[in-house]
C-alpha cells in the first residue's frame, strides 16, 4: 500500500507497506489478520516476505485442522517456531478476530475495553528541516493530539528538539531513536534530560537490554523499549534488570494479541506502564491495536492513526478517522468490524496462497 508521504526513521525512507494478511475460517465464519512486519529486515529481523514463506511452510500446516481452543493455545501451537513474532501474530489476531465475530461482540469488548474511544498521539518522522517539524507539530496540537511523538537519529537530535521546546514549552512530546545511539552516545542522550520529554523509546540496539539498564540509570527521561520487547520473557527480563520504565507494546512485534495481554498483566503487576504502538498497517492491523488501546490503564496515548494520515485509499472496506479533537473510535465489531476491501486485495496483492484441511 504506497504512503502519502515517505515516512524518514533512522532505519529507511519508506514508500509503501507490504503487510501479510491471514483469512482463518472455521465453522462458517472468518477472522482478519493483518501483520506489517515492513518489507525490510530493518525494524526487526523479520520481513514481509519471509514472514509469507513461513506462514505458507511452517506456521499454518501446524493450525490446520487442529482443534484449538484458544489464542494461548494457537500460540502453544506455533510454539515449535522459533523466534519470528510477526508470523506467530498474523494467526494470533485472526483468531482474536474469528472469536469475536462469533461471540458477535466487537474485538475491544472482548478483550475488556469499556469504551471504544482512544485518544491518540500524532508522530513525526525526520523531515526537511526544523521550520518543517514546527509546521506539523503545530498542526498536531491544533487537531486536539494530545502529546507529539518525534523520530530523532544521530544528527537530527538535541538541537532538533531544543527548537521544538522552545516554540512549543508545554506541550506533551517524546522522541523515538529506533536503536540509532551506543552507550558511546551517552553525552549526546544525557542532553535530552533538559527538554523534559514523557521518554525516550529505544535509544539503543534491539538486543542491549543490559546497555539499557545502564543508560536507564543515568538518565532522568524515562526509557521505553520497543524493539527489544519481542516476548513476554524480554519484558520480564527487562523489567527485573531495570532495562525500562515504561513499555511500548505492537501486537505484531511481540507475537499477537494474546502476548500483549500477557504483557499487559506482568507490567501492570510491577505496576509499569504500557501504551500500544502499530507498524502502518491498514485498519485491519490497526484495529488489533486499538482494541488493546481501548483496555483501562494504558500509560499513554498510542501510535495508531487516522487511515488518510499515511494512505491515499485504505486498503480495508473501512477507514479510520478522527471522531472527536486526537480520537479515534474503534468499529462497532463484530469482531474488528472491517475486513480487506475485495478490489484492493486484489489490485495489490503480490502473492497468495490457500489450505484446506
Ligand atoms: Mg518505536
């Protein structure tokens, strides 16, 4: 699906998404599933296409014609396969939808939201110039966002962020490095203490939760991890050693919804914040994270966005936009209560392929 405008992150210019979408039909009834790992093994080690092969050879000959009973035990499933959240996730959130198209409710009553309202954040890639940023930024805060999100990367950094504090001294803001610092950047990190930010997400590698650790207690912004929270287990072991103060949580990146809610549950027992991310997908995708956005006690607002933020045409039947100044309202279900557009499936589809048991 190609985007509006190239979205800059210290990883790629990206031009278009390439998702893996999942159709999962049992009993007369099928569930969505949509996962956007990106079309390069640049945010993690997965990408589209290899997320496609192991879907088709490995992780759907294992669900077919199984009885499965729950999302933990499609997981248990798909357990045998290392690694590879992304692909574990595209079954996990079909399944969360199936369910609840047939229960008949929509996905975020199921899960346990008590409304379908989030309010949501507005996030900025690296763009051409401060001028350019301060324009978008005052736009955001003009539509009712409620804090801005800031990509940052070596270069684009603290004098970057300096000019944004200064024309905008109140509001809400954090700034997400997507892994670009080392330790060796400590001095360089260590001057974003002064802008007062709500955190900073992922300063450093995926793989260095010690390095985090150690940042984290050199720091005055709180530390979120993204990149490096691919399992439960990661977020156990981050938390236990200090690696982070607060967690962002993409239903892809770590496996599936039901991973999330385990997530949810051990942060919210050591009482650490969470707030959920997406990865530009189209509502499909993004209706799985809003639906966890929807449950009470989120730490902050997410990143997840109004459909013509990022596309010319969604590819799903239905399109996401604001309901009220920074909100957005969940469909109505059943299920994620929108499905592929049949047209734009098919207009884009690169490849495909069925199993019946
Ligand atoms: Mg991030």
């Amino acid at each position: 699906m190609p985007l509006v405008t190239p979205f800059r992150t210290s990883y790629d210019d990206t031009f278009f998404i390439e998702s893996v979408f999942v159709r999962l039909e049992s009993e007369g009834i099928a569930g969505w599933g949509e996962v956007t790992p990106w079309e390069t093994p640049l945010y993690s080690a997965e990408w589209a296409a290899g997320v496609f092969d192991l879907a088709r050879r490995w992780c759907a000959p294992r669900l077919l014609g199984q009885e499965v009973d729950s999302t933990w035990h499609l997981q248990r499933l798909l357990s045998p396969v290392r690694g590879n959240p992304f692909a574990r996730a595209a079954f996990d959130v079909a399944l969360w939808d199936w369910q609840a198209r047939k229960q008949d409710v929509p996905l975020w009553q199921l899960l346990g939201g008590s409304d379908g309202v989030v309010a949501v954040g507005a996030d900025f890639g690296v763009v051409d110039g401060v001028p350019e940023l301060l324009r978008l930024i005052g736009s955001a805060f003009d539509a009712g966002f409620g804090r801005v999100k800031l990509k940052v990367k070596p270069g684009w950094d603290v004098e970057v962020i300096r000019e944004v504090r200064k024309a905008f001294p109140k509001g809400v803001f954090h700034v997400d490095a997507n892994c670009s610092y080392t330790l060796d950047d400590i001095a360089i990190l260590r001057q974003l203490d002064e802008f007062n930010l709500a955190m900073i997400e992922q300063p450093l590698g995926y793989g260095d939760l010690l390095d985090h650790a150690k940042l984290a207690s050199r720091m005055k912004t709180p530390i979120c991890l993204d990149e490096s929270i691919a399992s439960l287990k990661n977020a156990q072991q981050a938390l236990e050693i200090g690696a982070c103060g607060i967690i962002n949580i993409k239903p892809g990146r770590v496996g599936g919804v039901s991973t999330a809610l385990d997530i949810l549950k051990h942060a919210r027992e050591r009482k650490v914040p969470c707030w959920i991310g997406s990865m530009l997908e189209s509502a499909v995708g993004s209706s799985f994270c809003l639906a966890l956005a929807t449950l009470p006690g989120m730490g902050y607002p997410p990143d997840i966005f109004p459909s013509s933020r990022f596309y010319e045409r969604d590819l799903a039947n239905r399109e996401y936009s604001l309901c009220g100044p920074g909100q957005i309202r969940a469909f109505e279900g059943p299920g994620i209560g929108c499905e592929p557009s049949p047209d734009q499936l098919e207009g884009m589809t690169i490849d495909s392929f069925s199993l019946r048991a």
